[in-house]
C-alpha cells in the first residue's frame, strides 16, 4: 500500500509527471523556436547549451530572477492569480492524457469534457489577465483573445468529440486506445475532423495566423503587456505546457496515442507522434500572414463550422 | 513656343502689372512674385485655367523686415511654379489656400510652427513638428533669435508636462 | 548563494531580450538593428529576441539623438523596464548627438538622461558592430553585479 | 462605451522599425472617422542647422534626414547647389547617380516589403525579403563603401568611379534579385491570407491621389502617371528609357505592386545606365563661395517627389534651404486613406505610403464623453481608463 502511493506520487513528480513534462514543454518550445527559425532560412537558438537546447531554461531563469512589478492599476489577487492558473490548467488536463502508457495517469468516464472546460477556462485566464493588469493594450488584447473564442469554441468542441462516436467513449484514454488497436487512426477515418482540429489549435494557442491577441504590430505584446519578472515566467511556461498539451491531444485523439510497436516502448512512440504535430502546428505558424479579427469570426462560422458538422454527420452515417 | 512662355504669356496677359519679376530659371522653373492682395487669384486662375494641379510645398523665410512666403505648384509634374509673396513681420497675416489645395493645410501649419505666419481660415493650426513644451512666440526659422539663444529658452520654457 | 547568481548571471546573459527606442534618429541605425535580427546576421542565435512591451525587456537600445519631444517618452520606458536593466546607445547620434549637436530641438547623447552601458559609434553602426556592442554587454554582464 | 466617437492614438514607440509619430483617429465601432497627425518626435531643426553651415558641411547633413533615402536627399540637394553656381556635372558621373539612385530604390523599396509583410504578421515572408536585401547592400557597399550613407555625390559630381570588376559584381547581383522578387510578386498575388488583408483596404480613388497631392510610388497606385523622373528628369534620366509603373489597384496590394514591379524596372534602368555610361572624369571642382541666386531641385525618392528649395546670399552658407520630404506630402491622402476604414487595417494603411516616419501599433482606446485636451499621456490614459472602471 505504503509502496503504492509512493509510486503515485513519483510518478506524479517526475515521470511522467511535473519534471518530464517541463522538460517536455521547455524542448519543445526549443523545437519549435528552432524549426520556424531554420524555416525562415536563420539558426535559431545556438549557443545556450548544445545547439540551443538549453535556450527556453536560460529565458526561464532569467526571468525569475528580474524585479517583479505589479502595476498600480492591476488588480492585484487577479494579477497574482492569473499566471499561477494559466501554468495549473494545462498541467492538470496532462494528467488525463495518456502518454507514457495506453491509460493515463487520471482516468476517468468523460475526461474528454474536462479537457474542454480546461481550454475555455484558459481563455478565460487570458481576458482576465488582460483585461484586469490595467494597460490599455492588454485590455484590447484580452477582449480579442475573448471575441476569438467564440468563433472557434463550436468547431472546437465537434472536432473534439468526433472521435469519441467510434469509439463509443468519452475517455481520451479508451478514445486512442481504441484507435490503437483497430489500426483506425482519426487521421484516416475522420480527416476534416482533424484538420478543424489543428485550425482550432492554432486559434486557442494563438499562433499566426490567429496571434491576433498579442499581435506585435498592433497592440505591443497583447494581453500579458504588464507582467513581468516570474509572472511572465510562469505565463511563458504555461505556454509552452499549451502548446504540449495541444500537441498531445492531436496525438492521442487521431493518431492512436502511445502503442506498443515491437520493443520500442509506448513513451517513445507518443512523443515521436506528439514532435510530429508539434512540427506540423509550428509549420502552418510561419506559412501565414494574421487575420483581422472580424476576418477570423466571419471564416470561422462560414467554412470551419459547416466542415465540422460535415465530418459529424459522415461519422452518424457510417457508424 | 515652349510650355513654359505659353504659360509665362497667360500669366502676364492675365495679370499685366499684378504680377512681377516674372521669368524662366530654366526649363520646368518659372518664378514669379505677386503682393499679398493678388496671390489668391493667381493661385485660382493658375490650378482652374492652366491646370496647376498638385502643390509641393510652401516654403517661409524670414527676410529680414518682412517675411517670405513661395509657394511651388506643380503643372502635371513636370512645371514649376513658384509664386512669391511678403507679408510685414509685426503683422504675420495671410488667407489661407486650403480651399483650393487640401494639402495644402499641412505645409502651413509647418509653416506656422517655424515662422509664427497666421493663415486666416486654416482649421487646424495646432503644432505639427515643435513638441509640446516649445516656448511661446519663439519661432526657429527666424532669423533674429540664435541657435544659443533658443537652446537657452527650451531649457527654461521646458520642464513642465 | 555564489552558485545562485552565477546561475543568475548565466541566464541574463543567455537570455537578453531588447527592447528598441528611435529617439529622433534618421532610421539609419534602425534599419541596421532590425538587419541584425533577419537571416544573415540572426542575432537570436545568442538568445536576443525583440520585444514590444519594455516591461519584458532587459536591455534597452537607443537608437538616434533625444529630441526635446522623445525625451520624456524615452525616460518613461526607461522607468518601465524591470531590474536589472542595461541601455545599449546605438550609433553616434545615440552617443554624443552628432552631427545633430547645435540643432535647436536636439538635447544630445542618451547618457543625459541615463546611464549607458556600451556605445555602438558608427554613422550607421553594421550589424556586425552592434553584434559585437552586445557581445561587449555580456562581458559587462558577467563581471558586474547587479 | 456604445454609440459615442472613440479616441484612438497611435504612437509613439514601435516595436519593430520606424521612428516616433502620433496619430489620432476618432472611430465609432470599428470604423474611423477622422483622423488627427501630430508629427514632429524627430523634429530635430535640420533647416536652421542647415544656414550654419557650409555647403558641403550641409551635404553631410542633408545625407542624415533620412536613413534610408539618404542618396536621394544628398543628390538633390547637389543639384541645387550646382545650379546656384551654374555647374554642370561630368556625364560619367550623372550616371553614377542613376546607378546609385536605383540601387538605394530597390534597398528602400524591399525594405518596405519585409515591413509590409511584418505589419500583416507574415514574418516568414519579412524574414525571406531581408535575406535577399543583403544582396542590395553589398552592391551598395561595393559601390559606395558604407551600406546605409553612402556618400557618393559631392558638389559638382560624385567620389568614386565605377570600375569593370565593380560593374560585373553588380550585374550578377542584379540577377539574383531579379529571379527573386519575381518570385515573391508571384507569391504575394496568390496567397489568399495576404490577400485579405491587403485588397479593398486603404482606398484612395485617383481624383483624391491628384486633390490631395500624394506622391511616388502611392499616387502611382491610384493610377496616376507622375514620376519626377520621367516628368522633370534629372541626373541621366532623360537618357535611359525607361517605363513609368502605374496600378489601378487603389489599394494596399496595388501599393505592394508598384514598389514589387518598380524593382524589377530598376534593375532594368541600372542595366541600361551601365551599358550606356560615358567614360571620363567624375567630378569638377568648385568654389566654395556662391553668388546670391535661387534654385528648385526635385528628385522621385523612394518615397516620392523630393523637393529641396536653396537660395545663397554669396557667402559660403546658405541664405535659406527648404526641404519637402515625400512622406509629409502623402500624409494628407494618408488621413483620407485611414477615414472610413477599419481600426485592424490602420497599421498596414499606414505602412502602405511607406513612411519614413510612422509608429502603427500602441493603440490606446480612450472614451470620449469628457471632452479633454488632445494630446494625452499614456499616464494619463490609464488613469482615466481606471476612473471609467470605477464608474462603469
């Protein structure tokens, strides 16, 4: 029993808990500064550690140990709040993946949607922040990053879904185990679903062409204008543990999740799906130029909606 | 006959006396000097009937008692007409020509800005180059008030905002 | 505690993120920077991001001579940056205000209103010399406590 | 906040290039109804330092309005100093002109692409466009020595000759850049998010570009045919033909069209310019005093008809030098652009005239029930966003 929830709590801490999924989450926003820079033709990160790998660490670090400034204006429990919340979400709807092996950590009937009242409560984390930090231009960004929510919640959520039908669950574990074992990845059998997906993503993470909530050229740095020092610290951290948890869920939920392929154990499986969709989220980033904000409202519910409902009504018919 | 004498013979059969000096510096130059009274219908007949169409800029300078005002308008990009006119400088009065040239509004508020020059009728004579904190009546273009002198008076006048 | 701000100290220099000010420059010096960050120089090798918001930035830098109108601007970001900040002067005008010094509207260098920590000279600097004005401010980084 | 106008300001600090400015936009909703300019955050007094000093000190100064159309002011500002004394240039050199001139053309002009591009938040294509202006700044650094003031007019001709092995870097040169923007024109008339947010934004009808005196590569958008080189041609213009590029687009991507087209027709002018140059000395020496006369230079910059006017009193300073930069002339149509648009497109509105000047982001909204000075601190901004939160 004693031995039990020993094992437990160090999963829970370091594999594949708390420590891996940072690593995880600082490599992969190393992956990612490294693959857009080599796609605009420059090198990226390259002398913090070997090749640069040690660059999001260094970012990390220094930020901790820079002065902390809480506005004047900002709201300081929101202000204080925000960011902790921003890291804690995405860390908590890991858990309920299942990465290392073909059931996650947590586990439970209908996980599926907790994940989703995690994505919105991080877009709520995001207007809050910005709307409550008291500069102007985080209030703008905060109301967009609000506004885009409501263009992308619907597909989102179907896209999601889908393939929960065939494999009549709503535990992401059983979703991609099943998936796993019929060899019938949701990439194959519900395409358009999996593209809706990634379109959503890209909006929720706000990557180009959606970073319409901190679009440099137009509202400075967006919605976390005013924080600095370890807030923006933990916000950047809870960035990269988004972009891993996206990264993921396109794995578990359309290509199969962690699977046992010869000897090669499930872990390395996964991650090697999971880099893939990184690399294809960090792809479609540097191919275009950022909507207006109207433009992404109006695309949303004309194309990215009815392509959602299409795949939906294709899944009834077939299943 | 060249565009530019075509354009010199209307101008003095027109204006006959009103306007002086006139005379072509060199191909696509004409100059020409008017008194304040005349410059507004020289302006008129020069953009309605000889098609002077674009304005480039109004350039003020201070000649000592009086001050200068040039006008350079443009015949289909190519003809330079510059029209000259003195207004006194303890009186810097003159009508504005936003009627005629839109654009014109923002060369003479930089006019305003650097030589103090009035323009009666101009909406908008707000400061567009000087920051905020510029003394008053201190206009740099002037050639009575030197370099030490205003750089002296900035850091007096400045300080406050 | 030593091996703290070591640490400290390792990750600062890593991770300069640069925040950029045209004082009233002639965008000369601007355009050099912004070349410094594109593929042929790609200064985020060494970490260097650019940064709009001066509450993410560590190091600031100073392009063009303060003009009466940027100055209190300039002074504001300044004051908005978090500690421990550094300030780069990018070009001569930056420097010393030449060739603009007798101009009426032209206060002079940035070091009249704060301390400057590397002067890039150059009328403009090549990225090359600003590469190396942060190379500069890294040593400076290293040996200084701050 | 419904129903009532909105005060917008624009300015003063960018994250990416660009010197200060401020713009005020009045909106209701998203649409802009009028739009205030308050220039003058580089107002550095260059006219007055100009009558300090010598004419060829004042060159050195004249190089520094602007960075990046610095050729274009010094030779401009030469031709009128030469007319003042009656010289004429040797004609190897009005080539050397043309070909420097262009040179800084294609420079300023891909410049304002990868701007364009970063103003829509492409910065793949910023990143791809400035790798390939490297190879502009070499030629320009071959030719001149420094890559961004290049120094090359002097009074009475230019400082340094082109020589065979020069001529025959730049010609491979141009073919490199030639194949690519080629390349990147074809990919900007495809790509459907550049599109977007480029066609049908920023309108400006061609009886406006004419009324409210906009100029180069802007009016040209509009389906005007005016460039001063072809107009009133100076340097060797009058001898290299050459085509005048003219869009019918009125819009954002007629803008990005005419700078794309006019690079490749520069690169055609520098060919022709190598071709057909005279041998022969390059320069002329002249006196440093000149006798009291007037004279008009214009010169299409990068940007625009550039104007300086000078008139000497027979000392070796200037009496008086005016300078009209295109940009200031452009802000006028500039503010008609930006009416009846909406707020997302004024940073790329903005971009379109390619400012020399210009700070597109830092959008403060600001309710307008009190109706308060205009100029506002961002202070003062926040502390009264903060009373409306109180209130509201």
């Amino acid at each position: 029993m004693v031995s039990e929830t020993l094992n437990l709590i160090l999963q829970l801490l370091i594999y594949p808990g708390f420590l891996f999924i940072f690593c995880l989450a600082f490599f992969s926003e190393w992956i990612m500064r490294k693959f857009v820079a080599r796609i605009q033709s420059r090198m990226g990160p390259t002398y913090t550690g070997y090749g640069g790998v040690l660059q999001p660490i260094a970012d990390f670090i220094k930020l901790l140990g820079k002065e902390d400034i809480i506005p004047a204006l900002a709201d300081r429990p929101f202000f204080t709040f925000t960011p902790l919340l921003y890291l804690a979400l995405p860390l908590t709807a890991i858990f309920i993946l299942p990465m290392a092996s073909q059931s996650a950590l947590i586990s439970f009937e209908g996980d599926l949607i907790f994940l989703e009242f995690i994505f919105t409560m991080l877009t709520m984390m995001v207007f809050l922040g910005g709307f409550l930090s008291g500069s102007i231009f985080s209030m703008v960004g905060g109301v967009r990053a609000a506004i885009q929510l409501l263009g992308y919640e619907i597909p989102f959520l179907i896209a999601l879904f889908s393939p929960s039908i065939p494999a009549s669950s709503l535990s992401i574990s059983k979703i991609s185990a099943w998936q796993a074992q019929n060899n019938a990845w949701g990439l194959w059998t519900q395409p358009i679903g999996f593209s809706v997906l990634v379109i959503c993503l890209l909006a929720e993470l706000e990557l180009l062409p959606f970073d319409i909530p901190e679009a440099e050229t137009e509202i400075v740095a967006g919605w976390n204008v005013e924080f600095t020092g370890r807030r923006l610290a933990l916000i950047r951290l809870g960035k990269d543990v988004e972009v891993v948890l996206a990264s993921a869920i396109l794995a578990d939920l359309y290509l199969g999740g962690p699977q046992q392929v010869w000897i090669i154990p499930p872990i390395i499986i996964f991650l090697a799906k999971m880099f893939a969709c990184l690399l294809l989220l960090g792809y479609l980033k540097t191919l275009f130029a950022r909507f207006r904000i109207d433009q992404v409202l109006s695309g949303m519910w004309k194309y990215v909606v009815p392509a959602a409902m299409i795949q939906l009504i294709i899944l009834k018919l077939i299943w | 006959m060249s565009r530019e004498e075509e354009i010199l013979r209307k101008l003095e059969e027109k204006f006959g006396e009103k306007i002086k000096g006139i005379r072509i510096q060199r191909s696509r130059r004409i100059f020409a000097e008017v008194n304040v009274e005349d410059l507004k219908d020289v302006l008129r007949y020069a953009k309605d009937e000889l098609g002077f169409d674009h304005i480039s800029t109004i350039t003020g300078e201070d000649l000592g008692e009086a001050l200068g005002l040039i006008y350079h308008i443009a015949y289909e990009n190519s003809i330079e007409l510059s029209i000259k006119t003195r207004i006194p400088k303890n009186n810097p009065k003159i009508v504005t020509i936003i009627d005629l040239y839109p654009p014109a509004g923002i060369y003479e508020r930089e006019v305003h800005d650097l030589l103090g020059v009035i323009f009666d009728g101009n909406p908008d004579l707000s400061p567009l180059l000087l920051p905020d904190n510029w003394p008053k009546d201190v206009y740099p273009l002037r050639k009575d008030v030197s370099l030490e002198e205003m750089r002296a008076l900035i850091e007096k006048g400045g300080g406050e905002k | 505690m030593m091996n703290i701000s070591s640490l400290l100290k390792w990750a600062r220099r890593k991770s300069p993120w640069i925040i950029h000010f045209n004082t009233g420059g002639c965008n000369g010096c601007d355009i050099e920077l912004l070349a410094a960050l594109t593929p042929k120089y790609d200064v985020e090798r060494f970490g260097i991001l650019l940064k709009g918001s001066p509450r993410h930035a560590d190091i600031l830098a100073v392009t063009g001579p303060v003009t009466n109108q940027t100055k209190d601007r300039l002074l504001r970001i300044y004051e908005q940056m978090p500690e421990p900040k550094y300030v780069i002067a990018i070009g001569t005008c930056a420097v010393s205000g030449a060739p603009f010094w007798d101009c009426y509207n032209v206060i002079g260098g940035v070091d009249k209103l704060f301390p400057v920590d590397v002067y890039v000279p150059g009328c403009p600097p090549r990225p090359e010399a600003i590469i190396q004005g942060f190379a500069k401010l890294f040593k400076k980084m290293e040996e200084e406590e701050r | 906040m419904s129903g009532s106008t909105i005060r917008v300001i624009i300015g003063p600090q960018h994250p990416a290039l660009k010197e200060p400015e401020r713009f005020i936009l009045e909106t209701e909703g998203e649409y802009v109804v009028d739009v205030k300019v308050r220039i003058g955050y580089i107002h550095r007094g260059i006219e007055k330092a100009m009558e300090n000093r010598t004419y060829l000190q004042g060159l050195y100064l004249s190089e520094r309005v602007c960075g990046i159309c610095s050729d274009a002011h010094t030779t401009c500002y030469v031709q009128g100093v030469e007319e003042l004394l009656g010289v004429e240039p040797p004609p190897r050199s009005r080539f050397i002109r043309v070909v420097v001139a262009e040179l800084e053309r294609i420079h300023s002009h891909l410049l304002w692409l990868g701007v364009a591009a970063h103003e829509i938040g492409f910065d793949t294509l910023f990143m791809y466009v400035w790798r390939d202006r490297e190879v502009v700044m070499d030629l320009l650094e071959l030719v001149s020595g420094n890559r961004v003031n290049y120094a090359t007019n002097t009074i009475g001709g230019v400082r340094r000759d082109l020589n065979d092995e020069r001529i025959q870097k730049i010609v491979k040169g141009l073919k490199i850049l030639e194949e690519r923007t080629k390349e990147y024109l074809k990919m900007i008339e495809k790509e459907q998010t550049v599109l977007k947010r480029t066609t049908n934004v920023g309108i400006l009808s061609k009886s406006d570009a004419i009324k409210y005196g906009a100029v180069g590569p802007t009016t040209r958008a509009s389906g005007v045919k005016r460039d001063v080189r072809a107009d009133d041609p100076y340097a060797a213009y009058d001898e290299i033909p050459f085509n005048v590029i003219v869009e019918d687009g009125c819009d954002c991507l007629a803008r990005i069209m005419v700078r794309g087209k006019e690079v490749l027709e520069s690169i055609n002018i520098i060919r022709e310019a190598l071709k057909r140059m005279p041998s022969g000395e390059i320069r002329v020496r002249v006196k440093p005093r000149i006798p009291p006369a007037e004279a008009l230079s214009r010169v299409e910059a990068p940007r625009g008809e550039l104007l300086y006017y000078i008139r000497s009193n027979g000392t070796d300073k200037p009496e008086r030098c005016k300078i009209r930069t295109p940009t200031l002339a452009n802000i006028p149509a500039l503010c008609k652009m930006l009416v009846g648009g909406y707020i997302a497109d004024v940073p790329i509105v903005l971009a379109g005239i390619d400012p020399c000047f210009a700070c597109m982001d830092r959008v403060l909204i600001v309710d307008r029930e009190k109706k308060r000075a205009d100029v506002w601190t961002l202070d003062m901004l926040r502390r009264y966003g903060r009373e409306w939160y109180q209130r509201h």
